[in-house]
C-alpha cells in the first residue's frame, strides 16, 4: 500500500506534549496531568522519549493507562544501520508499542549512538546529507514500519555542524520518496539548521514535499558562544526563535496531511509554557490543521 494511501487512516491528533523518562522529575517541569486537566486543548497527546532499555516512566505511564492518545518517538536507534534492528531490541519496541497503543512511531533520523548502542548514550548528531545516506536510511525505515506494522516518521536533527553535499530539506524530502514515507519537520531544529548554514529561514521549502508532513514540533532555543564559536542550542525552552515561528507559518497552509503538532518544553512550568501553546493555535488557525481542530472539513 502506497503512502498516499496509508496516511488516510492516521488519526487527527492535535496539539500535544513531548517527555522522555524522567522529564516531569524536577520540581518546575511541565505537569502533564495540570496540562490535560486546565487546557485539554494542549494536551490532547503525549509524544512519548522512549529508550527501551529504560521504557515508560510513571508519568508516561499514568498517561496511557488513562487511555489518552500517544505518539512513540524513539531515542535509541540509528536507522541508517541495519544491525540497530536487531531481534531483542525490536522486541522491547514491540512490547512497549503494545502498551502504549500509539498513533505512530517518529524519532530524529540521524546518529542516536555511535558503535554499540549503549543505556544513556544519546549522542544525537545529524546525519550525512547525501543521497546515498538517504538510500541506507530508508532501508531502515521501511524495515522498522514492516516489523512493527506503524508508520515511522522520520524527523530533522538538531546540530551545530552539519556534513554533506545537500540541503537538509532536499535530503529528507529523498528519504520521503525513497521510503514512502510521511515526515515530522522539527521547525526549530530547522531554524537552527538555516542559520547555521547562513540561509534564510524558508530557504529549500518551496521544493520540500510539505504535503508529507504530518508531525510539526515546535521548541525554544538559546545562543550562545563556545570557543568562539556561535551556537544555537535546542534547550526546549518556552523561549521560540521568531525563525521557529516563521517556518510554522509557511508550513501551515501547505501542510494539508499535518495532524499533530508538539510543543517541546517539557522541564518547564505550565504558567512559563501557555503563551506558546497559544502562538502555536494562532499561527495555524486558518489552516487545513486548525479547520480539522475547531471540527471543520476534518477526516
């Protein structure tokens, strides 16, 4: 079954959270429960950090025994490696899957750990920007989607150098082709990304095939100098780059396939993270995304 089909019987998901293990452990982190309870209208799902080798934590857990929709994003293997998909890790995956019964699986298409995968190592660098990089990583792709019968959207990393003779939205939009695949464009990571590399912020999406974008992710970031060297971290702040909110903009009209977007500000309070969430319904209000969230024209 083709992409253009397969993405018809993807749920509507809205506006949502990320966390990974241990998130909601500081004293000032997002209270995903206050969060669902206060403004269910940002907190309509979880997209769940999983690493397998330390899986759900108690507030994912208390999530999805709720019954409240979620999203897999894995944090712990390379795609572009066949042997990542080794038999006992696909099985925890499959186990974890299981429980959480979730929407999709998506995760940042890059280099998760380098040599053996190790608990904690999430090193998360970018991939090469090559053709022939984009041809291993959807052998992964498909591979993942066909063993654990989910979509599997590859996401953008986020880096401060970046290697390959391509722009990174002209990778991913070969990656989408080769592996028939929808996508998830990290807007900040792709600010990021931009600037790093002296382009525009919208520069390479008029050719980026936005109609395969179904996860949005929106997330603060800081600058700031390291041996003289200008960086731009992805801090998940509330604090949004005006880039970030740019490229969201021009994604939403075009986006018609887009039908869940996160605000990553996970380790931070509620009070710091509304104003975002609010941005964030603004900027796509008039779109195909926000005609589907007020129950008009949505599938």
């Amino acid at each position: 079954m083709s992409w253009a089909e397969r993405v018809r019987a993807l749920p509507f998901l809205g506006i949502g959270v990320s966390t990974e293990y241990g998130a909601g452990a500081r004293a000032d982190a997002l209270d995903l429960e206050a969060l669902r309870a206060q403004h269910p209208e940002f907190g309509a799902f979880l997209e769940v950090g999983v690493e397998v080798e330390r899986g759900l934590d108690p507030d994912a857990r208390r999530w999805i025994a709720a019954g409240r929709p979620t999203t897999y994003h894995f944090l712990d293997v390379n795609l572009d490696e066949p042997e990542d998909l080794d038999p006992r890790w696909l099985g925890r995956v499959k186990a974890l899957a299981a429980e959480m019964d979730p929407a999709w699986m998506c995760g940042d298409a890059g280099l998760w750990h380098f040599g053996p995968r190790a608990r904690g190592h999430m090193l998360l660098l970018p991939p090469i920007l090559s053709d022939e990089s984009a041809k291993q990583m959807a052998e992964g792709i498909v591979a993942l989607r066909e063993a654990t019968g989910l979509e599997v959207l590859p996401e953008n990393p986020p880096g401060a150098v970046y290697l390959g003779d391509l722009h990174l939205l002209d990778f991913y939009a070969r990656l989408a082709d080769y592996a028939d695949t929808g996508l998830l464009l990290d807007a900040a990571h792709l600010a990021i990304y931009q600037r790093v590399c002296g382009h525009g912020p919208l520069t390479g999406l008029d050719g980026f095939p936005i109609e395969r974008v179904v996860e949005v992710h929106v997330a603060g970031a800081s600058q700031r100098v390291v041996d003289g060297l200008v960086v731009v971290e992805d801090d998940h702040t509330p604090a949004v780059l005006p880039d970030t909110w740019r490229i969201l903009g021009a994604l939403g009209p075009k986006a018609v396939e887009l039908r869940a977007v996160v605000f990553e500000c996970e380790r931070n309070p509620l009070a710091a993270c509304l104003p975002g969430f609010a941005r964030i319904a603004r900027a796509l209000e008039e779109s195909p995304f926000g005609a589907r969230r007020a129950g008009r024209g949505a599938r």
